[in-house]
C-alpha cells in the first residue's frame, strides 16, 4: 500500500483515478479547489477511511506545501488544471497560473519533500496540427491553443526535475478520454457525452462537418489504471507516452455504435465544420505499452456499453 497524494480528484479524470486507488488498497490525499469538480463524484470515495479530502488550489504555494507536510505522499498524480481548450483563449492568465505554475509549485513542493514520483495529466493537444499519423512521441509539437502550450511547457519543466532531482516523472498525454461523469454542458464538452446527452433528451446528435473526423477514443477507465501504474509499478523510469488506443473511430461511426447499443435507428445532424477543429487525430500506445507496460484494454463498444449502463444520460429512463 502506498501513500499517493491526487490533484484534481473531484473531476472527471480524478475521480476514476481515486476510486482505482482506493480499490487497491492505497491511501489518497485529494486536493481540489472545486473550480470544475463536483463533490458528488467523489461520493464512494468519500466512504472509504483511506480517503482524506482537503478543498486548496494547487497553485498556492504555502497551503500546498502544509498539505504535503502532513500528507507525506510517496507519489503525486497532478491532475488538477484548467480543462477547457476554448477557456484557455479566454483566460490565458488563469490557463498560465493552473495548467503551468500550478505545475511549478506540485514539483517543487514534491522535490522539497522527498515524493519519489509524479505523474503529470499532459494532453494530446501538445501536437497540434502535427502529422503524419500515428503520432508517437518523437513527433514534432506544435500546439494550437494556450492549453496545449502550458501542458507542452509543463511536460518540459518536469523533464527537469526529473533530470535535475532524480524524481520519477510520468507525462500522460490523454487523448480523447470519456466515460461516466464527464460533464456534457458546454458544447466544447467531449464529444460522446454530448451525444448521449442529446439522445438522453430524446433529441438527434449534433455533428460539426461531415462525420468522417477521426478521434482515437480511450475510456477513463483505462486512463485511471494508466496512471495507478506510473505512481506504483515498481522499476518505472522517467519519460512521456501517449495514453490511447492506437484505433481511430469517426463520427459517423461512433454514432452507427451507439446505434447498435440502444437498438434503434439514430440520425444525427449535420450542421457547419467547428473552426479549429483537426481532422483526424490518432496516438501510438507503444511507448506506454513499453514504458509503463499500459495497453487501453476497453473497446468503444464496451466503454459506451459500460457508460450506458451507469446511466449517466437518462437514456435507460
Ligand atoms: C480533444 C480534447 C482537447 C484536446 C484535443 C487535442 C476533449 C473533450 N477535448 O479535443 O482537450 O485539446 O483533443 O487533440 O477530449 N463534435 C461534434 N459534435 C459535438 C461535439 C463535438 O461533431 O456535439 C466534433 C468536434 O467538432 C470534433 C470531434 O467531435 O471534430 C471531437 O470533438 P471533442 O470531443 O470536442 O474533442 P477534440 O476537439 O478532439
């Protein structure tokens, strides 16, 4: 059993993460300040002794620093950031302060106190418009938003420390994550849990262009064992990998399986491409395959399965 302190465990991401944790057999410190998380996912956590909550921004040095003198976590998931591509144009000072210094203020306070490892939720957004695809870890990185800028810049700080220091330090760049509890309300929320939310309110998804987009989808669940295995497995090194399936899934596909899983016809609509957008979007998972010994083991069927399930949507009502 270790000891391993979560940034952002009342998110979507983290609270996966948590609960895999705590399934282990691991004690977990969590902080959040609440800005995007919600309690509520953290309501079978919350049962577990083995489960302490404190409500800090990670980017305050001083408090972060006392929750570490008594935590005293052997390893830390830095989790906690400002998610939203499009807020990040919006608040470039508050994408710098959580998606950047707050990564400054996790590695230097885990460096002063002797953590042994971290590990860092950095972002497929790091490679922009780069191809050819797959894309694995030697491509050029060229992000096209203040978000991936500062995931980008935080990936090479903690290369530093790890370097510098000889902490162990893991950078995860998810790719497209979904599952339960993510929050479909904006309409630059992920994709999948805005189609079930639509299908959830009786009404057609919306696809921005013609459907044919690809994304390589990972289910959160598997990205919560990704990240139990960089804070634990033992003889780990220092390094980044993608956190993906290798398998790229379109639109119009994702829609015809969701489809299949609710036995019905379903028609999307077709409205404008959105400005911005990439055209298809694929990882390598061998590097993490190699490094971490992580394979996404979930298939789109069975994590939209799973997400049915959990009824999340409405649309089992
Ligand atoms: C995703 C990440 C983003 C990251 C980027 C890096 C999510 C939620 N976002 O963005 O943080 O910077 O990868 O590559 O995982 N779409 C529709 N209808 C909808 C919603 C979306 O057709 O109702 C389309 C979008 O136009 C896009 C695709 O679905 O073509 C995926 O969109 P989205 O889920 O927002 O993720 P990305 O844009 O890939």
């Amino acid at each position: 059993m270790a000891r391993i302190l979560v940034t952002g465990p009342a998110g979507f991401i983290g609270s996966h993460t948590v609960d895999l944790l705590l399934k282990e057999g691991h004690e977990v410190w969590g902080v959040d300040n609440l800005r995007t998380g919600r309690m509520s996912n953290l309501s079978a956590a919350g049962q577990s002794l083995r489960f302490h909550f404190v409500r800090a921004d990670v980017a305050e040095e001083a408090p972060f620093n006392e929750i570490l003198d008594e935590a005293q976590p052997e390893a830390i998931i830095h989790l906690a950031a400002l998610v939203s591509v499009p807020e990040s144009f919006e608040q470039p000072d508050e994408n710098f302060r959580l998606n950047l210094t707050a990564t400054h203020v996790v590695a230097e306070a885990a460096h002063r106190h002797g953590v042994k490892r971290m590990v860092f939720a950095s972002s497929a957004a790091v490679y922009g418009r780069t191809e050819p695809f797959p894309l694995d870890e030697h491509c050029v990185t060229v992000p096209i938003s203040p978000y991936g800028a500062a995931k980008l810049a935080s990936e090479s700080l903690l290369a530093g420390y790890a370097e510098c220091f000889g902490l162990i330090i893991r950078s995860h760049r998810y790719f497209n994550v979904y599952g339960p509890r993510q929050d479909p309300s904006s309409p630059y929320s992920g994709v999948i849990s805005r189609f079930w939310e639509r299908l959830g309110e009786g009404s057609q998804p919306i696809i921005f262009g013609d459907g044919e987009q690809t994304r390589d989808f990972v289910y959160v669940g598997d990205v919560a064992r990704a990240n139990l295995l960089a804070a634990t497995k033992p003889d780990v090194r220092s390094g980044v990998a993608n956190i993906c399936t290798g398998r790229p899934t379109s639109l119009n596909g994702l829609v015809q399986s969701m489809a299949r899983l609710l036995g019905r016809e379903v028609r999307p609509m077709h409205v404008a491409p959105r400005q911005g957008d990439i055209r298809h979007s694929l990882g390598s998972p061998k590097n993490a395959a190699v490094q971490l010994g992580f394979t996404a083991s979930t298939t789109l069927a069975e994590g939209l399965q799973e997400l049915f399930l959990r009824g999340d949507s409405g649309l089992r009502d």
